[in-house]
C-alpha cells in the first residue's frame, strides 16, 4: 500500500482547520486608557526627558495598586508613578516618572539583555494587542536603561524571554526618582485585522528597597490564575488602527561567520553567510524565512544533573526563528520541541491572527546529525539522524470568552527511512467564580504513526507502521484559601513524536498537588512572612500495556509548607516518602527523602541567591540499589557597579549528584559554571564562560569480600568503573548599536575526556538588520 503524502495528511486536516478559524471572542470588562492620537511623527525624541511638545496634551494616569508583598492596597504615594500614551502610525510611545523619596537609592546597572529582575529598580510594560487575555508582549527597562523582554503565556502562567523586540528607551535620573522613555513599533506588536477585542494595557513597576514591592497599573489580587487577568483597555486605538493594520513591514537580517578551528592539530576554516527575513505585509499575517541560518548557540547550555536518572531534560530555545509568535503554539512541550530541528538549512514561517482565531505554518530541511528522542517508561534511547529530514508543523486555535480550542498536526519525514507522522487536539476552560475562586481546566489529545525506524547501531529504515495515543489533562483551582491541581497523563508504548519532547512512553501517571494557604504568619524566631502555605502532593506513574502493564514506576507524598517573606526570600521544605523502580521487574524502592529550596536578593550586590538540595536515601538507577545521597543545585548572582559608568556581572552555577554506597562514594555527577560580564557601555560588552562538568562511578565490592557488608549484599563489582570530564572556555566580545545589528569575536576552547587533545575555535559573525 502506497505511503499518504503530505499533502494528503493536509487535506485530512482542512475541515478540522477550518472550524476552528470560526467562532466569536469575548473580554472582560476594564478600565479605559485613551492615549494621546498623533497623526504623522510625534514631537518626541526617546532621551528620558519628558519635557517634548508631543507629551503636553498626553492624558495621564496615576492609579496604581500593590500586588506583592501584599495586594489590595493602594501604592504610597512617597513611590507615585504616571504614566502618559501617545501613539502615531508607526509606534506606541510612553513616559513614564517614578518618584520616590529623597534617601532612596535606586538599584540597578548595565546587565545582559533580560537580566531585569526583582532586585532591581524598573518599569514593565505589557500590551495584549489581541485583546484575548491569553498572552502578552513585555519590555521591562531598569534604571540603567538596560532591557528585559519577550511573550506572556496566561495559560501555563510563564515568561519566555527569547524573543527581543526592536524598541527604543532612555532613562533619566533625577534628585527625586527617574523618567522613562520607550517607543514600541507597531510593526513588532501582533494583533488582528479589523473588527476585534480592545488592545489591554498593564504597567509595572519594581521597588525592591521597599520590602520588595511591586506595583500594578491594574488592581490584581493572587488569586488570579495568570498575571494578566486584569488589564486595561487601550481605547480610541480604532482612529488610527486602520491605517496601520493595512501599512506593510519588511525586516531583512543578513549575516557573516567565520570560523577556524583546530582539533588535535588539525585546522579549518570556514564561512557561511546567511539571511533571515520577516514580513508583515498587513497586520493579521506574518512570514519568517530563514536561510542557511548559524544556529550555534551563542551561550552555550548550562549543565544540569539528572543524577543516574536514564530520563531526558528538556532545555529552553534560543534561536529567534523559532520564537515569533510563539504564543500562537501554547501548547504543551511533547507537541512540539523546536530544538529537535538541529540544522536546518531553510526554514519558512507563516502566521495568522483574527479576532476569535490564530494559527502557525512551519516547514524545514534539517540536516543529518540531530538527536531524535524515542522514550521508554524506564528511560529516554537517543539516536542520531543519520540523514537529512523534512519537517512540517501546522496549529491552529480558535478563541471565545470562556475557553479556546485547538488543533495541530506535525510531521518529520526521512525519505526513505520512513517518517513519523502526529496528529492532535487540545483546549483549555476557565472560569471565575462569585465567591473569588477560579478554576482552569486543560487537555490534549494525540496520535502517532511512526514508520522510521532506528536501531542500536545508529541505521534509520522504513519499517512496518506503529500506531500510539497520548492523553493529557489537567484541573487547577485557586481561591483566596486554596491552591489546588490534579493532572493525569497517558503515554502509549507506540506513541513517538520526532518534532516533540515526548522522553518516557508506556506510563500512565497521576497528580494531585493541595495549597492551604494561611496569608502572613509571625513565627518563632521572629520570622515575619508576607505569604504562607501548607502543601501535599501525591503522584504515581506505572507502565501501560505487556508485558509488565501496571507496574509501579514511582509513587511519591510530600507533605511540606512554603514561606515568602521579606527579601523577595521564598522558601519551601517536603518530606518525601518516595517508591521508586530502576527497571522492569525490579523492586520497587524505598527512597524518603527531604526536599528543600531557597531564592533570596539578600543585598544590592549580592542579587540572586537561589538554592535547591535534595537530600536521604538515592536510587542509583544504574546499579538498582540504594544508597545514601543527594542532589544540590545552587546559583549566586552578583552585581557590580564599576567607575565610569561600567558594571560587572558575575553569575555562578553549581550542580551536584552523589550515591554513596556502604559508606562509599559510588557515584558523582558535577558541574560548575561561572559567566562573567564586563559592560563597558550599553553597546559593548566583554564576555567570559568557565565551565566544567565530570562524571564518574567508582569500582564495586563484590559481595564475597570483608567489606561486602553481610548477607544479601548487592554485587556492584558487575558495573566497569568510568569516567567522563569535560571543559568549557570562552572569551566574547560584542559590540550592539542598535537591535538586529551586532559584531561578535570570540575565542573558545574545549576539552572532551572522551575524545583527544583539545579544540580551539576562533569566531567573527556580523548582524545587520534593515
């Protein structure tokens, strides 16, 4: 039987499509801000001072509300901000002031893009241009002018800072607070054409000297399941919408690498140029094309430990063609996982928003060598693509008041090597009780049809088709005393998804997660905490189908509490009583275990202290034993203003995993990383990365020695002794003018205990946006 193409796996999917770009939209009700109309360029130049004619007849608004550490209450007025709005046809502009008292010194220097954090003095702007309360795009400018953006997800409640978006601020520092500045081009906001719900509007502001306060222009309380629940309307926007909804905008991004590189003696060289395009011929569509783009990432990971875990981690994109729009996906990570596409030599983008409906089109060449993830329930098995491969993904939601729905169907075909083919549905309903409770319920729906097929020896072929289904849903409730989720999930033994992030198949598993939450509490020690809440989790996960269908993987209750309290410090503490099975047919073990977690701005230098540490009783997987171990991960930020104006950035990472066996330490897994950051100006920059990460198991006892530690003592002398070592350094220097435009050089060396000698790499790469 002849395989269906593409196109006619489309061609199943247009009636599904086409229902969902159909149906209406709703918003609540909200307070109206009316910016200042200008027609034609505004009389305001983007220098931190607010005293240009555009600004005169601006109206102003100064209503700002506390959201932590407590909400409901109105801001003080020693920390007063207003807020002006003027847009034209090409941007939205705001000035903002901010006072403050007169011994209040504002906290915040030259950082990294996206580095603006709590500990620091801001200003955050969000702008929901769709109107749909699900997403929202956000700059965030600190007092030194530094920049931190990217897309609001209200439904999983999370940041994504990858994409960056061409806007103009300024800063001012005065004797009595600070000015901003900010221009948002029109052409980086997405929203619909025509007939649609209001733009909403939210301003912030970050006063961490004052117990950490955050300020809202919007008068949000916790209980609210996203933070972006309520907004206010951008209204009389219809003056001047139509003109720019019809006004077209082209990006072209061209770039230059070279590279040379010598391993163990052996040099190359090598230069690719490459071009990146973005198009929005109207408002309600946008294309993105990419050719022979340098995915190569410019940070590299940051090493993490899953101990002698078998499971695969997922980690965050990067790459800026896979994060426009991004929110049009809002999907769960097994649908699609962009980093499965490793090197693609073209890729092309095309996005759709309307009123009630938006959907994305994708399509790729990737080359061979990525990773393709095919998951079991015990552990993850990684193959190489051994050639190059097609991808495909289409998704399209529609959007009503209450709830929205959606569709998505994704595609990696290897020629013939077969192609693994994924086809699903999802949606998500919330609702807002009288009482002050909210409720959200969410699920997904998808199966699979896989041919391609990968053996051990790392070979891909065509072989009989394997059918699977996945199953995913989930219910949170939050009221002013209640947190509470249950979540339920099923794997097929056959389900695979070669575009997604799908690491374990073959489990069913079940969560119920219970928040009491007692508001500010006095305790012992003279502890004062802003919040408070008890906490119980339950979870199980057992394997699906023959043989061995039903058997526990792991099974976890975690009683435990969580504090925030002054110093934007949260901490939490569990008890774990922990069952845990390393492989079919094993025993399932006893694990307890104690879970802790601390993040902390302790001092203005001293900005991040965060800290988790698991600690009892460890299953080392590899052996199927237990032992006495633990896991830490821990992360200290520091910040330091330096003469001239320069700052010093110095970001640490440590992570650790141990088992120790019969008073030996069997098993270490380490990794340390320190990224430092000289800021010359807000153009230039010097960057520095150290890392280094090791592995290794120590030879066993056998079990017939003096130290075999008595009768039915486990044999670890089956399990060869190893080691692995790796070493990362890398010196960059960047200079950025404006956004879209840069000159990197950089130098890196690398160390790989499993290969020979020592790589070192030599890079120039020029941006150009226009």
């Amino acid at each position: 039987m002849a395989r269906r193409s593409f196109a006619g796996h489309f061609a199943l999917a247009a009636p599904l499509a086409a229902w969902l770009l159909a149906g209406p939209a709703g918003a609540d009700n909200a307070r109206a801000i009316a910016p200042a109309i200008v027609h034609g360029t505004a009389a305001i130049v983007v220098d931190g001072a607010l005293d240009d004619a555009g600004w005169t007849d601006a109206p102003a608004f100064d209503r700002f509300h506390q959201y932590q550490p407590e909400d409901g209450l109105a801001a003080p007025d020693t920390y007063r901000t207003r807020v002006q709005v003027v847009v034209d046809e090409g941007a939205l502009l705001f000035a903002i002031r901010a006072w403050q008292p007169a011994d209040h010194v504002a906290a915040g220097t030259l950082a990294r893009r996206d580095k603006v954090a709590r500990d620091q003095d801001y200003v955050g702007v969000w702008i929901d241009p769709a109107g749909h309360g699900r997403s929202a795009q956000f700059v965030r400018v600190n007092v030194a002018g530094v920049i931190g953006d990217g897309i609001y997800k209200a439904d999983e409640d999370e940041e994504d800072a990858g994409p960056d978006f061409p806007v103009e601020t300024a800063v001012r520092r005065l004797p009595d607070g600070y000015s901003i500045e900010l221009r948002w081009p029109l052409s980086s906001l997405r929203f619909p054409r025509g007939a649609a719900p209001p733009w909403r509007l939210m301003v912030e502001r970050s006063v961490p000297q004052a117990g950490g306060m955050l300020l809202l222009s919007a008068p949000l309380d916790k209980n609210a399941l996203s933070f972006i629940a309520k907004m206010d309307e951008l209204s009389h926007l219809e003056r001047i919408l139509p003109a720019v909804q019809e006004k077209g905008f082209w990006s072209f991004r061209p770039e230059l690498t070279s590279r040379r590189t010598s391993v163990g003696g052996q040099a190359s060289r090598r230069t690719d140029i490459g071009l990146d395009i973005t198009a929005r011929p109207r408002a309600d569509w946008v294309f993105n094309a990419t050719l022979n783009p340098d995915f190569s990432q410019v940070e590299i990971d940051e090493p993490t430990s899953a101990g002698t875990n078998r499971i695969a981690l997922s980690l965050p994109e990067k790459r800026s063609f896979f994060l426009e729009s991004a929110d049009v996906l809002g999907m769960r990570i097994p649908m699609f996982y962009s980093r499965a596409i490793a090197d693609p030599a073209w890729g092309t983008r095309a996005t759709f928003r309307g009123a009630d409906s938006d959907a994305t089109a994708l399509a790729a060449r990737d080359g061979a060598g990525g990773t393709v993830l095919r998951g079991t329930a015990y552990e993850t098995a990684e193959y190489g693509s051994p050639v190059d491969s097609t991808v495909v993904l289409l998704r399209g939601r529609r959007h009503g008041p209450a709830a929205v729905s959606g569709a998505f169907l994704a595609a990696r075909d290897y020629g013939a090597g077969g192609r693994n083919l994924v086809l699903g549905t999802d949606g998500q309903w919330r609702r807002r009780h009288d009482g002050g409770g909210e409720v959200q319920a969410a699920w997904t729906l998808m199966g699979s049809a896989t041919s391609a097929v990968f053996d051990d020896a790392g070979g891909l072929r065509a072989g009989r088709q394997a059918r699977g289904g996945y199953a995913w849903g989930k219910v949170d409730y939050m009221s002013p005393d209640w947190l509470n989720m249950a979540q339920f999930e099923a794997i097929g033994a056959r389900f695979f998804n070669d575009n997604g992030f799908v690491p374990q198949s073959g489990i069913v598993k079940a969560e119920v997660q219970i928040n009491r939450r007692l508001g500010s509490l006095s305790l012992p020690g003279g502890i004062e905490t802003h919040e408070t809440e008890l906490h119980l989790g339950l979870h199980e996960q057992r394997t699906l189908g023959a043989p061995g269908g039903g058997e526990v993987v792991q099974r976890w209750i975690r009683p435990g509490f969580w504090l925030y309290g002054a110093r934007q410090t949260r901490f939490w503490a569990d008890l774990g009583f922990d069952h845990q099975r390393a492989r079919p047919g094993g025993r399932l073990h006893r694990v307890p275990v104690v879970y802790a977690g601390l993040e902390s701005s302790p001092l203005p230098w001293l900005v991040r202290l965060n800290g988790e540490l698991t600690l009892g009783h460890q299953l080392d997987v590899e052996a199927d034993a237990v032992g006495r171990g633990g896991t830490l991960q821990a992360e200290v930020g520091l910040r330091f203003a330096l003469p001239a104006g320069w700052s010093l950035e110095s970001d640490h990472r440590w992570n650790r995993a141990w088992v120790r066996h019969r008073s030996r330490q069997d098993f270490v897994d380490y990794g340390w990383r320190w990224v430092g950051t000289l800021h010359m100006s807000a153009r230039d920059s010097l960057r520095a990365i150290v890392q280094d990460t090791s592995a290794f198991r120590l030879a066993g006892i056998a079990d017939d020695g003096p130290d075999a530690g008595g009768p039915g003592a486990v044999r670890y002398d089956v399990l060869e002794p190893w080691r692995e070592r790796a070493r990362h350094r890398s010196l960059l220097y960047r200079h950025m003018p404006r956004h879209g435009r840069s000159l990197s050089l950089g130098v890196t060396t690398d160390v790989n205990g499993s290969l020979p000698g020592r790589s070192h790499g030599v890079t120039a790469k020029l941006q150009w946006e226009s």
